[in-house]
C-alpha cells in the first residue's frame, strides 16, 4: 500500500596526469556527480540520516551514520558502482554499475539489494525526479538515457543524447533532466514530460563536462568542466551560459547548499574542494581533503558536505560554516559517489512525510470512536497515527497507507455521505481511497 516500508535525488591533476586521468575514465575511475535532492527545513530530530557511498573497487557501497560519522554497514552491489541517488522519501537507493550495466536497488529499511535493474552500457550517473517515480541513468557507452520506473523496476523509456554522458541533474520542477555529454563538451536537456531532448548547450570546446547540480529555485545549472578547470553557469530561462568560475585542478563532483548560496567542487586534481559563491561565482575558499576527491552531497540542513576521496579510501567531512574537514570516515576501495538520505519532514506530525502525504493538515488523533466502539468493518485513527478494525478483526493500517489522510479527510476527498464516518470509517471508503492512491 502507498507509503508503507515496501513503497519507496549524482549523483585529474597537472597536465603531465592527464593520460592517467583519461586512462581512470575509461576503467570507471572516473568522478561521479551525485544529485542528492534536500529540502530548507532541518530534518526532525526522529529522522536518521545517512550516507551512501559507492567503492568502484570493491563492488560495494558502504552506509554512514551521519549522526556519528560511523559506517553502519556494507552493501555488495553490481561491479564497479558508481552513480548514486536516493529515492526522496528515503526508501530506495539507486546504485549505477558500469561494470555490469546494471542499476542496482537498495532497500534501505534493511540495507539490502532487492532487484537489480539492466540498463545501457557503462552506466554513470544517476538523478530521481523529485516526486520519486522515475530514475535517470546516463549510460557512457551506449550514449543514452535509460528512464526507469521506479514502481516497476523497468526501463520505460531510452533517451539518445550526446557522446559519453556522465553527469545528470533534474530540475526541481522535475520538468527538465539536464545531461552532461563529455565527448562534445555539450549539455542535453531531456524534456522529462516526452522524454526527448528540447536543446542542446555548448559548454566549451574540449572542457569535458561531467558533475551537474541544480539550485533549489531551479534558476541555473552549474556544470563542472574537468579538462579546463572551470565550472559553466547555465541560466535555465534562456538555457545558455551565463558565467565561468574558474576553480582548481581537474573539477568533477558538484553539490549545491540547500538555501543555494554556496556551490561545491571536488577538484580530482588538486586534492581540494572550491567554494563558490553564487553570488558573484567566484571561489570563496578551498579546504584541502583526500586524495582525488570525487563526488559529493550535502546534508539536507547544509551543515556538512561530504567529499569521497577516490585514491585514499575515505570520506571527508567539510563543516560549511568555516569549511573546515572536522572528520575522515574510512570506506571501501575507490569511493566515487555520494548521497545522503533526503530530510523526511512532517509538518503536520501524522508520521507521513511531506513528500507522500496527499493530506497536509491531517488531525492526530482525529474524532472517532475508540477500537471497542468500532465494528468489524469499521476503521478509525486511534493510538496517534493507526487506522484499526474492530476488534476482532486481524487488519490495521497506518496513516503511511491513507497517504496521510484521516477519515474526515477521505471522505470528504471522495465527495460521499457523512453516514461513512458514523462509528469510525467505513470498509467501502478505506478500500476505495487506498486502491487509488498514487
């Protein structure tokens, strides 16, 4: 049923490396950006947090506690795991593997693989439209888009767009998926509605465009440019670049602050991060991390950005407020992608999150009568957030499966009689609203 457990945002150095650099593309050392979708309201305190990193050298994507900066544990994958996204109400974690062209899904309420999802060859990178119900793999080899539905598991659509995609980022929208073409230095936007590319952008000759984020009022698209060391600014309105920010060595993860002030790049080349300002986009400052950074996420409140160090195992954790590493989390071997859990919010405390909830001023408890009042096909909100038959009856649901919404509120949804709520809501409503639901 919607909402429960079993329903479910990418995310080189000095000149004489480059052969290197290029030869690490080609392996799937390459960096990864990864589009985590995160919300302006601090994450309740009932909601953990965590960090999903995928190691391309040991086939595996290692799970962080953001609270304590621990890993939790280890999940095996396909080969050589790259691209990462989580779904936005945080149930289902999408894992690109290049080397077995294949996405794999991670149940995260038990930190297991429940299907894994064939796609094109070499996929990359990984972007979820943000109401959860499509996954946009870019696939390097084959120069296409696989679109998954991430209620079926299937590939409903397959886009064409430029040589080698890497990066992939969704406007908040979800109306526009904006693809990073390394082969012609371009970028394709896929018109998520028709699933067919409405432009093409020119980013620069040879700059290699990889990592693409997004600013939370969907205004521009920041796009880093691995072999010109700089980071395009693509104004949405008119889809053309508006500015440069030049930045250091070989740029290619990128992440933007929730409040969309603040941009950053892991620089692969120069073992650093840039901060940019999106003010004036001009880098404000560069903490040092690990060795060959590659991608990185922010935590939904924007306190911490996370950076995956792909030559020296590890993650580090960058303080935003004086960008400043303040831990180092180790990880499995070559850790490239990055996405943390999105904020679960609830503001009407019925214990659905906003992001599923089709009813947003539910009232817990709502007024109906107690379970010994009720007949056997009778429900009612009673204990906080549980619809329950009568009591002998073996079924209950929870506000998770009326998507948020109470008795009251289903009725008057479905435009019926008031007779259904006498003595709690009746069986014909429940089953109604529940089997329509999104």
């Amino acid at each position: 049923m919607h909402g429960s457990n079993c329903v479910a945002v990418l995310s080189a150095g000095s000149i004489g490396d480059v052969a290197r650099n290029l030869s690490d593309f080609a392996s799937g050392r390459a960096a990864v950006f990864v589009l985590t979708f995160v919300s302006l309201i601090p994450t309740s305190a009932a909601y953990a947090e965590f960090i999903y990193v995928t190691n391309v050298d040991s086939n595996n994507v290692t799970i962080i506690d953001v609270a304590t900066n621990t890993v939790v544990t280890t999940v095996t994958v396909g080969s050589r795991p790259v691209g990462v996204a989580i779904l936005p109400d945080g149930s289902f974690a999408y894992v690109a593997n290049l080397g077995s062209d294949s996405v794999s899904v991670i149940d995260t309420a038990n930190a297991a693989v429940v299907t894994t999802v064939p796609v094109g060859s070499l996929p990359f990178g990984v972007a979820i439209t943000p109401d959860g119900t499509l996954a946009y793999i870019t696939n390097r080899g084959s120069d296409n888009v696989s679109v998954i539905d991430t209620a079926s598991n299937t590939v409903i659509a397959t886009v064409a767009v430029g040589d080698n995609p890497l990066g992939i980022a969704i406007t908040p929208d979800g109306a526009f998926a904006y693809v990073a073409n390394a082969g012609p230095s371009n970028v394709s936007v896929i018109d998520t509605a028709t699933n067919t590319v409405s432009a093409t952008l020119p980013v620069g000759n040879g700059s290699f465009p990889e990592g693409v984020a997004i600013t939370p009022d969907g205004a521009f698209v920041y796009v880093t440019n691995v072999f010109t060391n700089d980071v395009s600014v693509i104004d949405t309105a008119s889809n053309t670049v508006i500015a440069i920010a030049s930045v250091d060595f070989f740029p290619v993860g990128v992440a933007i602050t929730p409040d969309g002030a603040f941009v950053y790049v892991t620089n692969r080349g120069s073992d650093n991060v840039s901060v940019i300002d999106t003010a004036s986009n001009s880098v404000t400052a560069s903490p040092a991390v690990g060795s060959s950074p590659e991608g990185i996420a922010i935590s939904p409140d924007g306190g911490f950005a996370y950076a995956a160090n792909g030559e020296s195992d590890n993650v580090s954790v960058i303080d935003t407020a004086n960008n400043s590493v303040t831990a180092t989390i180790t990880v499995g071997n070559g850790p490239i992608g990055v996405a943390i859990t999105p904020a679960q919010n609830d503001a009407d405390s019925d214990g659905v999150p906003d992001v599923l909830d089709q009813c947003q001023n539910t009232n817990v408890p709502e007024s109906a009568p107690v379970s010994g009042s009720l007949g056997q096909t009778r429900y009612a909100l009673r204990n906080g957030v549980k619809f329950s038959m009568g009591p002998k009856a073996k079924i209950e649901f929870t506000t998770s499966d009326t998507a948020g919404c109470s008795c009251e509120q289903i009725v008057a949804a479905l435009g019926v009689g008031k007779g259904h709520l006498k003595h709690g809501c009746s069986k014909g409503v429940m089953k109604a609203w529940t089997l329509n639901l999104p």
